[in-house]
C-alpha cells in the first residue's frame, strides 16, 4: 500500500459490529431466527452454511438493506437504520440511512458496477456522491486503491472490458474508497470462474492482513481456514456455532456443521 493511500485511510477506525436478536421472515417463511452476534473492531469473521441459511440476509440486515421484524445491528455502538423511541424502534429516514451506509462497505457477489463509468468513475463516485471528498480528491483516491488491488493500469477501462475477477476487484477499490470501518462480502468468489478466485482472493487476503472489519460469506472452506480469526457455521437462520478455524472445521461440536464439512471438504 502507498503512502498516499495509507494517508487517506489512516482516520478509519476498525468497527465493532454487534447483531442483537435478529429475526427476518419473507412472508411465512423465518430466515433469521434469533441472531446474535459480535465481531470485534480488526476481526475477520467468515460464515458458512447451506444455502438458504440467511448467510446473505444477514449481511444485508448489518447495513440495512433488509429490515429485521425484530432485533437491531449496531456498530460502534449507533444502532443502524433506527432510533430509539421509548421502548420502540423507529425507522430512520432514508438520507440518514444511506449516511450510515457510507461507513459500512458492501461487495456484492455480481459486481454492481457502473456499466456506464470507467473502472476510476466508479471507484470515485461514492466519495463524491456522500460529500466526503471533492472530485479530484476522490479520483487521487481511487488511482491508489485501483493500483493496491492491481489495477492501476486499467482506470480507463469500462466494466465490459474487465474480466469477472478484474470486475471483482474494482468493487472492492469501490468499497475501500467510503473508508469504511466494517466491509460485507457476500460470496464474493461465487460468480467468478475457476481460474480467476485466486485472484480476489489474493486482494481480501491483504485486507485481512491490514487490521480491518471483515464480515464474509464464502462457500471457500480453504481460504476461511487461512484467514478468518473466527468461523461462524448459520442453519436455518440460526448461528449453530462458531470458534476458532480449528475448532469449528476441524473439531465441529454440532452434527449438523460435521454434516455440511462433510460434504463440502
């Protein structure tokens, strides 16, 4: 990482996260039955589950994309998308929301690029869009965290001229350039062919290693093993257990996380 980015990003504070008693149904159909959780500011937490365990409904509840029926989220202590009243929590207005989704970073397993904006465009939009830099400012940014992720050569081009892994990439750059203090990936590999994981999983890697929030659902067994300092295994929209890699991929204490091991490993 450059001096400039390093600068750029020197004031953002690692995120706690805290999940309190989350529950999301669609309809009559419960996805989050009672979540609790906490990720400690700098921690790298990796959940894995079945599909349809609401890995992804609760990445979405964190910055409020879902609204839970019951429960809330905060982060360093703000509740996110609400506000107490009394004993009730009331909705937050849109444009309070959306200020607080400028902390919380989100990469979405399809990219969700500006096809119309260059790889720069889209990775400086944000910081212009929420106030937080002028365009110039965000431009200089986005040139650093293009070339952290490896595409500095590449700011001209257009999502349709990247490969997927490449596409993957610019989201993060994108993601990095709110200055996060906590970032969501929501099975970031899941939409890449084969030969191009290794790549962006290369540029998490580095994250991880660089002190920030991580929260990531992945299907990855290997990676998570390598880089989560906690493992988090969800069934049925429930957090079944969670530990140490160690612990939960190699000693699960759970039969139905020995099931899913089993058939994934």
């Amino acid at each position: 990482m450059t001096a400039e980015t390093l600068e750029a990003l020197a004031d953002v504070e690692a995120a706690t996260v805290e999940v309190h008693d989350v529950h999301k149904w669609y309809g009559t159909h419960r996805v989050l039955d009672g979540v609790d959780l906490t990720v400690r500011p700098g921690e790298v937490t990796v959940i894995l589950g079945p599909s349809g365990s609401g890995k992804s409904t609760l990445l979405r509840v964190i910055n409020h994309l879902e609204k839970p029926e019951i429960g809330y989220v905060s982060i360093n202590g703000e509740l996110i998308g609400v506000q107490r009243h009394g004993d009730r929590l009331k909705e937050l207005s849109e444009r309070t929301i959306l200020t607080q989704r400028g902390r919380i970073g989100f990469v979405f397993q399809n990219f969700n690029l500006f096809p119309h904006l260059t790889v720069l465009d889209n990775v400086a939009a944000a910081p212009v869009a929420t106030g937080k830099l002028g365009k110039p400012e965000a431009q200089q940014l986005a040139k650093e965290l293009l070339g952290r992720v490896g595409l500095g050569e590449r700011i001209g081009a257009y999502p349709r001229q990247l490969s997927g892994g490449q596409q993957q990439r610019v989201a993060i750059a994108r993601a990095l350039a709110l200055r996060p203090g906590v970032i969501l990936f929501d099975e970031p590999t899941s939409a890449l062919d084969p030969e191009l994981v290794g790549e962006v999983l290369a540029v998490i890697k580095d994250l991880a290693s660089s002190g920030t929030t991580l929260v990531i659902v992945t299907h990855e067994i290997g990676f998570a093993r390598e880089i989560a300092d906690r493992v988090v295994f969800m069934d049925g929209g429930k957090i079944i257990e969670q530990g140490p890699p160690a612990e939960v991929l190699d000693k699960p204490r759970h039969e139905r996380t020995r099931d899913f091991l089993s058939r994934v490993l």
